[in-house]
C-alpha cells in the first residue's frame, strides 16, 4: 500500500474512533440526564401560574394533613412534601401576625403569643387546606390557604378575632371585608394585642395606613 494511502487509512481511522468516543459520550450525557434530578425536577416545574394553581389544587385544596412545625403566628408547616422540601410551609390567607422570627424587625409585641396560640390550637394535629383560585402561592413560595381546624373553626378568623393578628389588606382575597370587620371588632373590644398595642409597635405596613 502506497504510503499516502497508509497515511489517510490511518488518519480515517483514528477519525472514526473519535466520532465513536464522541457518541458514547453523548450517550452517557444522555443517560444521565435522563435519570438525573436535575431532570426530574424540570420536568416538574410548572410553566405558568395556571399550572402552579391546578397543580396546588389538586394536590392540597380541601385535603386533610397534620401539622408538623410551627414557624409563626400565621406560618405552619404540614406533612406533604412541597417540591425538595419534606414538608409544605403554609402562610395564612389575609391575616399577618406579629414576627418572631425576621431578623430585621426582631421579635414584635405579641408574636411569642400568637405563636403559642397557633402551636397550641394545630401542632400534632389534622388540619383542612383550602386555597384561592386567583392565588395559592405567596412571594416566597409558601401556600396560601385558609387553615380549618379539627372543630370546624378556621385559623384565620380565630387569630383575628382573638386579637392576636391583624387584617393584612394590602392584598385582595374572599373574606377581605370580613376579616377588616373582624380586626375591628377585636380593637373594639381591646382583645389579645389589642389591649396594649402602640403605634410603633405594629408592623410597618399597618402603621403607613
């Protein structure tokens, strides 16, 4: 055989094992993404809000689950993973309870209460989700629902009504107008925080109204 010959067989056939050794990479790469996390969790993830919302719906709205971890006043934790976290962190729709918590306002007038109030009406017990069809999550990422309790009771109007929360109205919901009456009413009567509560003491939001 001609050297030149020998020179291009050779040449041709250290091509064609690159081009094998490429495929069995991209194989591999392939194989990998198939059963990788990375995958499964995009494959997972919602396109839009719609789904975010059917998704919820389906997997929480008027289902029953225990409650596992109190975070605050008006956040709760519950025994269903939610996406890589174990547990579902729920925030309570239209009431804000005073923090415990938030490292920049620190611990607020009342929180430890409203906190202990929560734990001692939820943890260790069965409680019904239900959401909103406009909106089930919040700007971190929590559930929004309304909490029933094993008595029929919701969370939210016991928190408001006992004084240990306030109406938060920067954002629209079923029981906006309810839950304002509620907050007044627990004023009225100088109920939970409301009996000593000052100004300064109330979260920024509800001061600026």
């Amino acid at each position: 055989m001609p050297k030149e010959h020998k020179t291009i067989y050779a040449m041709s056939r250290r091509r064609r094992s690159a081009i094998f050794a490429l495929c069995l990479l991209l194989a591999a790469v392939f194989i990998w993404l198939e059963h990788s996390p990375i995958r499964s969790k995009l494959r997972r993830q919602p396109k839009s809000e719609q789904q975010i919302t059917a998704r919820d719906f389906e997997k929480y709205h008027k289902k029953t689950f225990a409650v596992v971890n109190i975070v605050d006043g008006d956040t709760i934790d519950i025994d269903i993973p939610d996406g890589n976290d174990e547990h579902t962190r729920i925030r309570l729709w239209g009431i804000d309870t005073p923090e415990t918590k938030n490292p920049d306002v620190g611990i607020m007038y009342f929180g430890p209460q409203a906190a202990e109030f929560t734990k001692l009406l939820t943890l260790g017990k069965p409680v019904t989700v239900y959401l909103e069809e406009h909106r089930t999550r919040g700007y971190y990422g929590r559930l929004l629902a309304y909490v029933q309790l094993p008595d029929d009771r919701f969370l939210n109007k016991v928190l408001l009504t006992e004084g240990f929360a306030y109406a938060d109205l920067r954002f629209r919901h079923s029981f906006y107008h309810m839950y304002s009456q509620l907050e007044a009413s627990a004023r009225s009567r100088k109920k939970g925080l409301w009996q000593n509560v000052t100004r300064n003491q109330l979260p920024e939001w509800l001061q600026k109204k």
